[in-house]
C-alpha cells in the first residue's frame, strides 16, 4: 500500500514544474510558503475560536500522523502530547525554525496552541481567558493561579525563540497545581 502511495506521490511531484510562478526552484523552503489556508478570519485566531479548533484537531491529519505513533485518538489527554511534540520536531526541528511571519508558524500556533489550551482544561480545570497582549498572546488559559498563552508557546517553539515540549509544559503546571492545593 505505501509502495503504491508512494509512487503516486512521485508521479505528482515530477509532473510539476521545476520552478514556481515567482521563479523560485521547487525546494522545501519554497514548501514552507505554502500552507493551508488559515481557518480563522484575522491573522491570529480569537479567545472564541480556540476551543473549536483545539477539538477539530483530532479530526486532522494530524490525527491520522499521530495514530500512527500508536496514539488511539487526540482526545485532548496529556497522554497525546509526546506524539504531538514529535509531530512538531518532524515540521520544524529546532535547527530549522520557521519565519515569524510564515502562515505555517501561525497555523501550527494557531491548532496545536489550542489543542494545548483543551488539554489544560481538562485535566487541570484550566479556563480559557482573554490574554495579556495581541496577536498570539490575545488569549489564555487561567490555571493553577497562573496564565499561560498556549498558542504563543507554540509560535515561540516553531519560530525558535524558546523550544518548549507540549509535555513537559503540562507537567511543568500539574507540579504548580499540586503544590498550591497544599
């Protein structure tokens, strides 16, 4: 079936033209100007927007990348995030950030900074607030006494500025949380 699929792919990819219409030749950064289209009407996605997007994300093609990681389903569980931070080290490894400007930046931001914010909220008791700043800190998540901008980490790890691990950061909050209810 891969052999198969593979083929095809190939098939496809030789079919195109060498260069695109700018006159680029065809590479993988001529790929990272390519996304998809952003789901959300302005340039960052909005406080109410997230929560959809962070569920629609079990129903993507990251979904179908992370079950074959042996993740049953992105139930928005902390179980999931190793799969999804391999996910993240796959697109953009920490040698090779993404351009702050790059719809893929704001569109990995933008799904697995929501789907992150889901997973606080359902195991830590987070609540999704208006955040602190614009652009990708313009919302949060309320918990453990603390706030935290999901979909800023994200664009912060994929553009380079700090590498933080989907994982280690719920870990991180549920130390904080046990240790306030002491």
């Amino acid at each position: 079936r891969h052999a198969t699929l593979a083929t095809a792919l190939q098939n496809v990819l030789a079919g195109l033209p060498g260069k695109s219409s700018s006159g680029k030749a065809a590479s993988w950064e001529g790929a990272q100007e390519v996304a998809p289209a952003l789901p959300w009407a302005e340039a960052w996605p909005t406080l109410e927007d997230l929560p959809r997007l962070g569920r629609a994300l079990g129903h993507s093609v990251v979904a179908v990348y992370c079950s074959g990681l042996g993740v049953a389903a992105l139930d928005r569980t902390s179980k999931t995030l190793p799969a999804l931070d391999q996910y993240l080290e796959l697109l953009v490894p920490a040698q090779q950030p993404l351009p702050a400007c790059s719809s893929w930046a704001r569109w990995l931001a933008g799904f697995l900074g929501a789907y992150l914010g889901e997973v606080l909220c359902k195991e830590l008791g987070g609540v999704w607030v208006r955040g602190d700043g614009r652009e990708q800190n313009a919302a949060a998540i309320q918990v453990a006494g603390r706030r935290i901008s999901p979909v800023a980490l994200v664009f912060d790890t994929v553009t380079g500025k700090t590498r933080t691990s989907l994982e280690n950061c719920v870990g991180e909050l549920r130390k904080m949380t046990r240790h306030s209810d002491i």
